[in-house]
C-alpha cells in the first residue's frame, strides 16, 4: 500500500511540474527510493517526449499572408469588377478563411506592429526585476483620440511572443486582422502576443511552472504597461481597477496558450476579461468541474468563451474536451449558442486549427459593446 501511495505521489508531483522528482521522495523503506527514482525518471523522460512531440507538431505548419496581385488582392477584387470603394462583410464564423481576409494589405488599411519591452518580475525565480518583450498589433489609422479594446493572444509551449508571427511584416494574423477591420466584420482592436512565461526569457527559472504563473505578469506589470502606454478603455492611475475595463479585454490562445485562458483567464482574472478563446487547451487545463466550481460564487459576467480543437489532435483533443466541452451541463455561466461555442473539425494540433480559431474569435469578441 505505501508504495502505491509513493508512486501515486511521484506522478502527481511530476505532472504539476515539479523539477526533480526523484528528489521529492525522501524516504527509506526496503529499497523503495531506488525503486521511486526510477518510476520518476520514466515519468519524466515521458512527460520530456510529450512535449517534444507537441512542439513538433505545433511547429509543424507555419503560413504567411497570401501575397496580393494585380488581379487577387485585399482590394483588387474590388478593382477588377470596377467597385474599387466597395467594402462587403462576409466572413462567417465557420470551418475555413476566405481567401480576401488572408491577403497582406499595404495600403492605408494596414496596421503596424511594434515590438516593445516592458518592467515585469520573475515569478518563477526569484521575483526580482526583469524585462520581457512582446509584440503589439495596432489597427490602421490608430489614434490615441481613440478609445480600443485589447486581446491579449498566447502561444504554445515551444513558442514565444513571434509564434503567432507578429514580428513578420507578412503576418497572417496581420492580413486577418488588417481585412476584417477593412471589410467592416470587426471593430479594429490592439493585439499584444507576449512572451507567456513569468520569467526571465533566458534565465534559468525559464520552466514549464512559467507558464502557470502567468496571471500574476498580467496583473501586475503587462495589463498595466498597454493600458498606460496606449489607448486603451481602461482609465490607468496607480493602483487602478481592472476590472472597470474587463468588457474590452479578450484572452486566447493556443495550447498551452489555450490552457492559460482557462486556468488563468476564466480561473484567476475573470475579473480583468470578458472574453475567452481556447484554441487545442492544452493537456493541464482545469476540467470542466474545477472551472464550475471556481465560478461558483463568480458575479463577473462571461461574454463569451470559444472554443475550437482539430479531431484528429492526439495532444489536445481529449484534454480540451472534458476542460471546455461539456462546460454549459455543469455551469449556468455558460449557454450554449449565447455565450459560449465548442468548435471540433478535422484537423491536427497546428496552425490549420489556430489561425482559423483566431479568425473565428476576432469576429465574436467585443460585438455587444
């Protein structure tokens, strides 16, 4: 009996990210700390092969905005039928982009990307002072006469704040968002793809724990540095509520992005966002009855929660099903069909997934507003 308890605890302590697990036993009882080292390692050198292999899968498909030509273009659609002005809305929340919302945008309807560094600690260290890096999406024409919301976008676990390719100039994310502003689908809004690890980018505390910790960055130095620093909804003074702004706040992400909209933007900051989007929630994301009874007593309203997981991903599918699908039988807070959408369609764990879950997500958030 005591040695399944051992063993029991080792694979807790392995997958809530304890970094050596043969030293976490510390007991002596007829060779079962011989015997617990080893069960560790296994655990370990398997839990090491997991997410080597949904890195590669997540770095398996990378695509960039369609280059425009004279005949197929963002505009020159419009051009070529002699409608050059012409402006229709037609994405859909659905299964596939349509080829005029992909296309790169150089003209006066393109946004620009800035790449920024900002004061953050490190919470997976030692909580001193460090500087993190992030890229930020600011819509065409922006003015700081005017008011925007904010979707803060993650990435996986083998990525970092140029996953979703913000820092390319041929940025599918980019085109995506340049046209659906420029059609009239969405309002324009900011998108900040930060590094999503609460510590030094480079340091040693760099672990799977960052990424856990998360929550505390973007309370404590990430939401307040955008909301001083651009024009936000948020009215920013020191020691300001971010809570009065969390109507024009969005998080999403993609795996283990995914799994940080839901274990820390619907488990710990429901209080700064109101909008959610959990593209293949990685593997350690709260099940559907943890996140039930974290909301039990929430008066922070859930506008929407969307979800989207490819059928074929053998990293994620199982995992986000029983974190989000089942969401609306065991919590009131979401209504299917209202506030709340799980999208599952073949696919894999990669970015044929994501970049139409972004798609999806940029037309749902801030509509009501």
């Amino acid at each position: 009996m005591k040695k399944k308890v051992l063993m029991g605890l080792v694979l807790c302590l392995s997958l809530c990210g304890c970094a050596d697990t043969s030293e976490a036993v510390n007991v002596n009882e007829g060779g079962m700390v011989s015997e617990a080292s080893e069960v560790a390692t296994a655990i370990q050198d398997e839990i090491q092969s997991g997410i080597e292999e949904a890195i590669k899968q997540e770095t398996s498909y990378i695509e960039d905005a369609d280059e425009a030509t004279s005949d197929d273009s963002a505009s020159g659609e419009e051009a070529e039928s002699g409608k050059s002005d012409e402006r229709i809305a037609e994405a859909q929340i659905g299964d596939m982009v349509l080829p005029k919302y992909t296309m790169m945008r150089t003209d006066e309807a393109s946004g620009k990307v800035e790449h920024i560094t900002y004061p953050s600690h490190d919470y997976a260290g030692d909580g001193g002072e460090i500087t993190k890096e992030a890229n930020i999406y600011l819509p065409a024409g922006y003015s700081e006469d005017k008011k925007y919301n904010v979707m803060f976008l993650l990435h996986g676990i083998g990525g970092n704040e140029n996953e979703w390719g913000l820092n390319k100039a041929n940025s599918r994310v980019k085109a995506i968002m340049d046209n659906l502003a420029y059609y009239g689908d969405t309002e324009p809004f900011i998108i900040v793809t930060p590094n999503g690890r609460a510590c030094e980018s480079n340091g040693s505390s760099q672990s799977i724990d960052a990424f856990y910790l998360f929550g505390q960055e973007l309370r404590n130095d990430l939401i307040p540095y955008i909301d001083e620093n651009y024009s936000t909804y948020a009215d920013y003074s020191e020691g300001y509520d971010l809570s009065e702004a969390r109507a024009h706040r969005a998080i999403a992400g993609l795996s283990m992005g995914g799994m940080q909209t839901i274990n820390i933007g619907i488990g710990e900051c429901v209080d700064m966002f109101g909008y959610f989007g959990a593209f293949s929630a990685a593997p350690t994301s709260n099940l559907a009855s943890k996140t039930a009874s974290i909301l039990e007593d929430n008066q922070y309203p859930i506008y929407y929660f969307y979800n989207i997981c490819g059928l074929q991903d053998r990293t994620a599918y199982t995992s986000a099903s029983a974190a989000a699908k089942i969401l609306p039988s065991v919590c009131d807070q979401f209504v299917e069909g209202e506030n709340f959408m799980w999208q599952e369609l073949d696919g894999g764990h990669d970015f044929h997934i994501w970049y139409l879950g972004f798609y999806n997500f940029a037309q749902i958030v801030f509509k009501d507003l």
